[in-house]
C-alpha cells in the first residue's frame, strides 16, 4: 500500500476554522473527506465534501459510504445531537479497522481553577461546554484505548481565527474588547494543531494528549499584546472579573508530550499572527 493510500479520513466539521485547516494539511497525504454544515458552493463542487447537520442527519450513512480509518471530531452544534453523533461513531470505530481524534477542551477541567491540568487529572467541570466534552470523553475512554486520542485544546489563534477577526472587528468599530485579568491559560494555533494531528497519525499514536503552549499567559496581557499586533488604534477594554483570586485554564502535557519541534510557547503563537 502506497504512503498517499495508507488512511482514508473523515474530518468532521471541515468547514470550520480548525477543520478546514486539518483539511488543507492532510489532503495531499491521505484520502481525506470532511462534511460541511452551512450550504456553500465551493464544497457543494468537492466530491470529497458531504453536508452534514448533526441534529437532522445520521453519522453512520456518510461513514458507511467514506469507510474511513481515521475519524477527526471537529465540530460544534446542538451538544445532545453530538452526544448522540459520538455513540454511532464509537459502534463503528467497535466494529471496524478505524480510530477516533476528538477535539476536546481545557474547559473539561474548568471547575479547578488553583493549577493547570495534565493528562491523568480528573476532569470536572462547571460549565454546559465542559460537561458535554467529558460526557464524550468518557465515551471514548471506553472504547478500545489504541483506538482513541482525545486532544484537550486551549484557546486557538491564527490569522483566519473568529477571535482575531472578531478583535479586528471591534477596533474597527470604536467597542469594547473582553478581557479576563483573572485568567490564566495556554494557548495555541491551528496551524501547530495541524502539524500535531498530522505526527499523531503518521505515529499512530493513542491517549490523552494536552495541546497548549508550555508557558502560560494571562487572559489580558496576551489580548493587549494581539491587538498591538493588528492595529496601531487606541483600544478600548472591557475588564470582566469571575472570580477574585487568579483562576488556571490551562492544559500542560506531562506524561504524553509530543517531540520539542512539536510544541509551542506563547511567543511564538504571537509570531504566527504577525504573517
Ligand atoms: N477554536 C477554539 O479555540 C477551540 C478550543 C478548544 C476546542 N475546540 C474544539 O474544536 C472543534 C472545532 O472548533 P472550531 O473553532 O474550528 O469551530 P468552528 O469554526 O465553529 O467550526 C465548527 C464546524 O462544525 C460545523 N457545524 C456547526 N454546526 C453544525 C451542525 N449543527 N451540524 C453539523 N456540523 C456543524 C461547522 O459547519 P459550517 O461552518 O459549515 O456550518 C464547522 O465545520 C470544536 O469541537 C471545539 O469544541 C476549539
């Protein structure tokens, strides 16, 4: 079998901002697939596209059809209709040759808030958004273990990101700009989730891994210093408090880290969004 032919994949959620970064970086190596929700012509045209809406349509006819051997999860949508999503996957990931990458989140350890997280810690979480993470999670960990990565993903940046261009947005527009000064988190880009989902295959690798940066940063200085990066305009910052003491979101790996060239610091995510 050819290196090119070696996986078919299924991206689920290639339309988005992760996704169809996962997209680009994979198609030239694997047969590679991916559903869209919202109607748009360009993927209408893809024969490597399926519209797909979680709460209307079932997950096994397009896996039926694509028979993929790797499954990414990136979606987003109604969180019981993906619940319900994950349990027909997790069937045929039982019955067939083909593992599972879930897109999960630091906020699956939310309700902790004195350290940051590694990969054993027990999850547990005080918000709708964490709780449906674990509820998958614990699906998953379920399941034969060679045959799920779960990756626990802090707050992404890049230049196509909906954070960034919702910034640019509101300098442009004279508006606030949130910023938690009680936070304390990691952060990333799509671009190193790319190179980090793409070794994890080549590798077949397995588990739990924790995909932010190595240093941690506070919620406020990083947003101050993006938006010197985007614009020389004055901007104006609205300051919300959750809590009175410094709270992690934060997700360090410990036990299944990934080779240096594979990780990255917070410095360098700013230097991405300088390209
Ligand atoms: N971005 C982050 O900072 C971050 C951090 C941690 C974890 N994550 C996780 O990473 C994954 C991807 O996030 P993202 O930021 O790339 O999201 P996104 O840009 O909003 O993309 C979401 C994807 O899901 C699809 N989708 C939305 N509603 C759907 C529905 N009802 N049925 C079927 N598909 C639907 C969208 O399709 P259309 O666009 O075609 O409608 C799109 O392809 C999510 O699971 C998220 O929880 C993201």
């Amino acid at each position: 079998m050819s290196f090119l032919n070696k996986h078919t994949v299924l991206i689920l959620g290639a339309s988005g901002f992760i996704g169809n970064a996962l997209y680009k970086e994979l198609c030239p190596y694997f047969n590679t697939f991916g559903t869209y929700n919202t109607s748009n012509k360009e993927f209408e045209y893809n024969q490597h596209f399926f519209q797909y809406n979680v709460e209307e349509d079932d997950i096994y006819t397009i896996l039926e059809v694509v028979k993929p051997s790797i499954i990414i999860s990136a979606l987003r949508g109604d969180f019981s209709a993906q619940v319900i999503a994950h349990q027909h996957i997790s069937e045929y990931i039982k019955t067939h040759q083909c593992k599972l990458i879930f897109l999960s989140s630091s906020n699956v350890f939310d309700a902790y808030s004195k350290y940051p997280s590694y990969e054993l810690d027990k999850t547990l979480s005080e918000s709708i958004y964490g709780h449906f993470k674990i509820k998958i999670e614990n699906m998953l960990l379920r399941l034969p273990k060679m045959k799920v990565a779960i990756l626990r993903i802090p707050m992404v940046f890049g230049n196509q990101c909906p954070r960034v261009k919702e910034i640019k947005q509101l300098l442009f527009n004279k508006e606030p700009i949130e910023i938690f000064p009680n936070i304390i988190m990691n952060v990333t880009t799509d671009y190193k989730i790319t190179q980090q989902i793409h070794y994890i295959i080549n590798r077949n690798k397995y588990g739990v891994f924790h995909l932010g940066s190595i240093d941690l940063v506070h919620h406020d200085e990083f947003i101050k210093d993006i938006v010197g990066l985007v614009s020389n305009n004055n901007a104006i910052y609205k300051q919300v408090f959750t809590t009175n003491q410094d709270r992690y979101l934060a997700v360090l790996p410990k036990y299944n880290k990934l080779p240096k060239h594979l990780q990255i610091t917070s410095t360098k995510v700013l230097e991405e969004l300088k390209k």
